[in-house]
C-alpha cells in the first residue's frame, strides 16, 4: 500500500530531533512505500516521492538537517547517489507490475539541506526558477544529468515549497 505522511514528519531527522520542512502537506513516503515488497533488503531510498501525472513529472526528494560541510564529503556525495539509483528502481518495482506509464515521465531529484542563505534571497529565488539561468548544482549530482533524472536541485525547503507552489500549484500550510 503507497504511504503518505505530513511533510514535516518526512523530513524529521530523527538522530537530531530537527523537522527540515515544517509543513503539513502530504507526499508518499517512499522509505514506508517501499516495504510493500516484502525483501529483507531493500536499498536506502529518498525520503518522499511526488508524482503529478497532468506534467507526467517523478520529483524524489532526500532530506537532510546538515550543512553544505557536512555533505560535501566523498561518502556522503556516494550515498545520495545511490539513493537516487534506488529510487529510480523502486518506483518501476513498486508501480510497474504489468505496464508502466511512469517509464516516459521526466524524473527530477531534490535534495533539501541547510544551505546558508545569500544577502539577496529574492534574486537567489528568481535565479533558481529561471530555467535559463544556471544553477549550482551541489555534492556531485550534476553528473547524473539527463542520463538519470532530467534536473537535480539542492536548495533549502523554502526553495522547495517555492518550486512545488509555483510548479503544480501547491498551497503549502
């Protein structure tokens, strides 16, 4: 059975006890999801998965309470590369018994930490949803574009909710 839960139990990190995106939306929850493959090993997977079938768009998102330190680390750039690759998997393995419409949806990977604000904010905002404008694309996950997902971000949560609202229409509470 898909699982969906509030957007701030999602993005709990439990080790720190901090909510990374404290909102009550709900989004499937693909560590949870995953679990109805009944194996006994199953693959570290992002944290939540949003589908929207009118854009015919998969967005993964990763949470993570660290900073740009913290995860700018070789082990740590490895396992959000394997979780995107898990993911990747799982959604064919979990909605694709017989026929697969997923298999021609753009797929796009968020991961949402604690990037440090810059002393512009609303131009950092414009920038990261100009689709012309270039965009930092951090801990080595740009080399898993277009082969693997069509973009990658990593931004803070306010960049997330910003994306979600205007892209489908997501009013966040």
């Amino acid at each position: 059975m898909i699982s969906q839960k509030k957007l701030k139990e999602l993005s709990f990190d439990k080790t720190n006890s901090i909510v990374v995106c404290d909102y009550n939306n709900k989004f499937i929850d693909l560590d949870e999801t995953k679990g109805i493959l009944r194996r006994s090993n199953l693959p570290n997977s992002p944290d939540m998965l949003y589908i929207n079938d009118n854009l015919k768009e998969i967005w993964f998102v990763e949470f993570k309470s660290s900073n740009k330190k913290n995860l700018d680390s070789k082990r740590e750039k490895i396992k959000l590369k394997k979780k995107i690759f898990a993911g990747l998997f799982l959604i064919y393995e979990i909605f694709c018994e017989d026929n697969c419409k997923y298999k021609d949806y753009k797929k796009f990977y968020f991961v949402v930490y604690n990037k440090q604000e810059y002393l512009s904010y609303e131009d950092e905002l414009l920038d990261n949803f100009d689709e012309n404008s270039l965009r930092d694309i951090e801990f080595g996950l740009e080399d898993i574009k277009p082969q693997f997902v069509e973009d990658v971000f990593t931004e803070n949560c306010d960049s997330l909710k910003e994306l979600f609202s205007k892209r489908f229409k997501i009013t966040f509470s």
